[in-house]
C-alpha cells in the first residue's frame, strides 16, 4: 500500500460523482432542479446524441453573480442550507452542494449566468484540470442560466462503458423532464433532441392546463381513466389522479410519486397504493398514478440518498395508512352513479373532464359517460320510483346542483331532455332485454348500457358477503392443539406489540420464549388456509411497512371465491324487474364497476356512438 495523501480535487470530485451521475438523465435531473431552485418559470433543454454529446440547459430563474460562479462549481458549496436545522426543514430540491461539482470533474461544463434584470451583460465559468480551477470571463447572457455540459464522461472511460445506445439514453433524459413537468405545473418546459422539438409545455395555471399537462405527460387515455383524488387529514395532504381499476398495466410503468414536490419510489408507498387497489386489480396488474403528498418538510428526512430518489418519513405507518385510506376510499367510490372522488371545477366552471388531441393540440370533452372518464358522473341525484315497483333504495346526493349543470353543458344529452326528467333516469337506467343469457341492455339518458350480468352480481355479492363479515365481526375458534411457531426474538416483540391487531382479525398468538409463537385461535373463514405461513407474511409486512393487510385480504379471497360460486351464472333469465334490481343494486355497491377480478362490469354506448355507427348526421 501507497503512503496516505489526500486527493486531487478532481478525483475526489469524480469519487463523489460515481453515485449522482450515473448517464446524461442524472446531469439533466440535476441541472432542471438547480433551474427550479433558482425560481425559474421557463426552462429549456436542448440535447445531442441522447446527452453525451451536449446537454444544455437554459433557465429564467435569479441567476448568479460572477463571483459566485466558482463556488457554484466547488464542492460543498451550497445557498440553500447553513445549519442543520435548515437540513432537517428543507423546501428545495438541492442542498448537498456537490451536483455541479461533480459534474464538472467528469465533462466540459461552462456555466454561464446573470442575475440582473436590467442587463444582459452576464458571466461564464469554465472549469478544468486536475484542481479543477475555474476561468470566469464575461458573456453576454439575459437574466437565469445556462448550463453546458458536453462530452460527458469524457475523461473517465469505464463510465462511458455502461452508456446504452442514443436512443436508450434519451428515453431515460425525457423520463427526468416528465417527472418534473408533472412536479411543477407553474413552470414552462421544452426538450429538443438533435435539433428537433420533442415537448413544448406551457406553464399550467388551472386545473384544465395541469389536466392536459398530464394527458401529454402520460398519455390521453391515462386522463380518460382515471380519477381526481383529493384527501386531507391534520398535517398531510394528498391529491393527484389515478387510474381506474380497469385502466391497469401489465408494468409498473406510470407510477409518479412526488412528496412535497420530489419524486421519489419508496417501498412503504408501492406498498400503500398496492393495497388499496388490491379489491379490485387482477392480481399481477400495476396501477397507473400521478400522486402529490404534502406535508411538513420537517417530517420527511430528504437526505437520505445522494441521489434523493428515496425519503424517509418520521411516521412512516401513519403516512402508510393515509395514503391507504384515502385511495382505498376514492377507489371504493367509483361506482356507477355516485361519483365519490370530486371532480375539480375549472376557474370557468366547467367541467374538466377533458382530454387533449395530441396531434391538433385540441382539447375535447369526454364522450359522455364514457366509464371511468372523470365526466362519467351520472346523474345520481333524486331519481324516483321505477316503474316495476321495487323500492329503489335510498341513494345520497352524489353531486351538487351546479356539477350537474357543468355536466349537462359539456355533455349534452343527444335528444335534450328537461333537466327534471334527465335527473329521474337512474344511472344505470332501465332493463331492456337480456342478451344471450349474459347481457342486461338497459336505457339510460345517454343511450344504451350493456351491463355483464354474473360480473356484476359477483361484486354485489362479494361486497355484501364482506359487509356482513364487518357487522358481525370476524368468527373465531379455539385451535384443539395450539400451533407453536419458531420465529426471531424480533418478530416475537411486533407480535406483542400488534396483539389488538390480531385480536381484531380474530387471531390469539401468545408468545411463547424468546424465539416462539403459539396461534391459540384463529378465525373459522381461515380454517383450511396455512395459518402458520400467513402469520410469518403478516409479521414480515409489520416489520418492513408498520402495518399488514394480509389476514383480511386472504379473507376477503376466500369470501371472494364464495361470491363467485354464489352469483348469478350465465344463462340464467331474468325478468325485467330482477334486472332493475341488479341495475338499483349496482348503483348502491362500492367497486361496482369491476368484478371480484378487476374486469368492468358495464359500459355505456351512448346515443352519439350509436348514431356514428349508422352514419347518421346530427
Ligand atoms: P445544490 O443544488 O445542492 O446547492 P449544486 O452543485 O447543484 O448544489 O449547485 C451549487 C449552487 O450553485 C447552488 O446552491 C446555487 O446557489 C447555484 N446554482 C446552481 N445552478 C443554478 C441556477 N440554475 N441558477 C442559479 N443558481 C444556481
Ligand atoms: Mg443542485
């Protein structure tokens, strides 16, 4: 071994930039913050050869003196924090210092930069060499920054080993700037590649602009199928859309995340999301989301990870439950006829349930009642005795008056009904006919409803079978021999701390030593399953995320297969008023609008669908 030496500025910067620039997306991830940081409202990036070859970057924020462009390029060199109680409550999305820095020690940066408004005589930093000194000169430059990177990983070429291909590399850099045009509405974006115009988004001000930001973003019918969520409880805030059950992808692939405006993947999070879709998703099917959680910064450590990508909570089990509860409940308000998610209001009062032509740039309403589109509100309130004289059940006002007019005005009805009639139509309507044994045709205002008959009794069923399980609380029974369990010292504490946990799913585990558990009683519904392996699940789920879902959810399955079996099955015929009970029933079941496995029970063909299948001209 060598005699010990301190390093060469460079090298050290090159040490620290191994875990921040990974290829050209953590340049540019760097570089966009650095622009929001600064209070940009427009920010424009330009490329070549997937960011290897150029990446720059040009910002309208507050810009930087000249004396500061050498400490902008040094490490540890920071405006943001100066303590470490700024640390503990930070609001922006740098404070390490180091990013340009380390940048820097792998490419050829100039940082040019002006912070006055009144002149367009700026600077520009040039840094190179071993110690990295830095050559300021002046530049003409309007107020913000430029940042230029070129030939990235130039000097260090087992780094550019693992670049990927033009292509690749550039699918990764635009993913980075649609996460931050989906952090920061209030902030104008464009990304050109190769000389070519890749996305131009305009700063989104009402909620219609950030709808449509998000429809480019994700894609239109993303926006289409999904719901606005919008939930707040004592110092936590969430709101943002997700996608409708129905809407579900074989990948993991439109999940956004972003706490207090920093997107991150969090595993307590996926974890929380997963369980609230976990009714009504087919197993081994992602959700799609676009979720913003707001909170005190002072409860969130940000500082966790160089490259920030993961936050820890100070509570993590209550952040858990919040964002369990609040999706579990918009998701369990789907259904049709009660729109339990609001649907924002834009600043003109109309609806927003809108999706934009990507190719015209135009923006259109939903067709009507289009299932999961945010505008499939159907009018759910006040309806009155259907004709076959079956009570109808009581039903809640599912929006208010002047929802229902917005609606009326951006999906007007094909023959206009008076809105007095219109609102006496049930949702679902009235049954028509049954097709083939499996199809319930019903009318409603908007045209035909085609509803699958066995779908959707199973979910009424299933939903019943599992309000009846919470009525009567879980059944429990005494197990003749106890079943002793060898597990850690740990898992035997969390088992001694969630007693009342298992208690209320009608569990009794005793510790029994240091590294055992005896189940004394388990519930009856369980009684042929492997308890043994479901309790060290449930202990493992307590240990990683605060909480567990799996008894009830293993619960909800077994009921789940007993509604299956019990449901009405294909072939059977109904009478027109055994339909319209199905239909009322529909109307009043929570998840009604998926199967036990996730497939739609019902959809609409409205009138204008109808009468362009006939080419007729309104
Ligand atoms: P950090 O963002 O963690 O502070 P960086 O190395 O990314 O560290 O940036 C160092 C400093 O340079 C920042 O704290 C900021 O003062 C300044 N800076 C960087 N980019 C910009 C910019 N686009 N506009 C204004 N100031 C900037
Ligand atoms: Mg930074």
């Amino acid at each position: 071994m060598a005699r010990i030496h301190c390093l060469s500025p460079r090298l050290a910067n090159q040490i620290a930039a191994g875990e921040v620039v990974e290829r050209p997306a953590s340049v540019v991830k760097e570089v966009l913050e650095n622009a929001v940081d600064a209070g940009a409202t427009r920010i424009d990036v330009d490329v070549e050869e997937g960011g290897v070859k150029l990446i720059r970057i040009r910002d309208n924020g507050q810009g930087m003196e000249p004396e500061d462009l050498p400490l902008a390029l040094a490490r540890h060199a920071t405006s943001k924090i100066s303590s470490l109680e700024d640390l503990e409550r930070v609001g922006s999305l740098g404070f390490r210092g180091e990013a340009l820095a380390s940048i820097g020690s792998v490419s050829r940066l100039t940082l040019t930069s002006n912070h006055r408004d009144d002149s367009s005589e700026g600077s520009s930093a040039l840094c190179e060499g071993r110690d990295m000194e830095v050559t300021v000169k002046p530049a003409p430059h309007p107020r913000g920054t430029t940042v230029e990177v070129r030939d990235l990983f130039f000097n260090t070429p087992a780094r550019r080993k693992f670049l990927r291909t033009e292509k690749t590399e550039f699918n990764h850099l635009e993913e980075v700037v649609k996460r931050l045009a989906l952090s920061r509405f209030d902030v104008g974006f464009s990304l050109r590649h190769n000389g070519r115009g890749i996305h131009s988004l305009r700063a989104a001000d009402s909620t219609a602009e950030r709808q449509r930001r998000v429809a480019t973003v994700c894609g239109p019918a993303f926006m289409e199928q999904a719901v606005y969520v919008e939930h707040e409880r004592g110092a936590l805030r969430l709101w943002g859309w997700v996608g409708l059950p129905t809407f579900s992808r074989s990948q993991a692939d439109l999940q956004y995340f972003f706490v207090n405006g920093r997107v991150i993947r969090d595993k307590l999070v996926a974890h929380a999301v997963k369980q609230a879709y976990r009714d009504v998703l087919y197993h081994g099917r992602h959700p799609a989301f676009v979720l913003y959680l707001e909170l005190d910064p002072a409860l969130v450590d940000v500082n966790v990870h160089p490259t920030k990508h993961e936050v820890r909570f100070r509570d993590g089990r209550e952040v858990h439950n919040f964002i369990f509860s609040s999706l579990h409940k918009a998701l369990a308000d789907v259904r049709p006829g009660q729109p339990g998610v609001e649907v924002p209001v834009s600043e003109d009062g109309a609806r927003t349930g809108e999706t934009v032509d990507l190719q015209t740039g135009e923006i259109r309403s939903q067709p009507a009642l289009a299932w999961g589109s945010p505008g499939a509100a159907p009018l759910g309130s006040g309806r009155a005795m259907p004709a076959g004289g079956y009570s109808a059940p009581a039903v809640s006002p599912a929006r208010t008056a002047e929802q229902v007019r917005a609606y009326g005005q951006l999906h007007p009805p094909a023959a206009p009904l008076p809105e007095s009639e219109a609102e006496e139509v049930p949702p679902l309507g009235y049954a028509l006919a049954q097709l083939k044994g499996i199809y319930i045709l019903s009318e409603n205002a908007h045209g035909l409803v085609l509803v699958d008959m066995h779908a959707a009794h199973e979910r009424i069923t299933y939903e019943r079978l599992k309000q009846a399980r919470d009525a009567e609380g879980i059944r429990s029974q005494p197990l003749l021999v106890p079943q002793a369990v060898a597990v850690s010292s740990r898992e035997v504490t969390l088992a001694q701390e969630h007693a009342g946990l298992f208690e209320r799913l009608g569990l009794q585990v005793d510790s029994a030593g240091e590294e055992s558990l005896l189940i004394r009683q388990i519930p009856v519904a369980l009684r042929d399953s492997n308890v043994e392996q479901l309790l060290r699940d449930v202990l493992s789920d307590l240990a990683e995320y605060g909480s567990s879902d799996r008894i009830e959810a293993h619960m909800d399955e077994i009921l789940s297969t007993m509604a299956c079996h019990g449901s009405v099955r294909a072939n059977r015929r109904l009478t027109i008023p055994e339909m319209n009970a199905l239909l009322r029933d529909m109307e009043e079941t929570e998840r009604a609008g998926q199967c036990n496995h996730g497939r739609p029970t019902w959809t609409q063909l409205g009138l204008d669908e109808l009468d362009r299948l006939f080419l007729r001209g309104r």
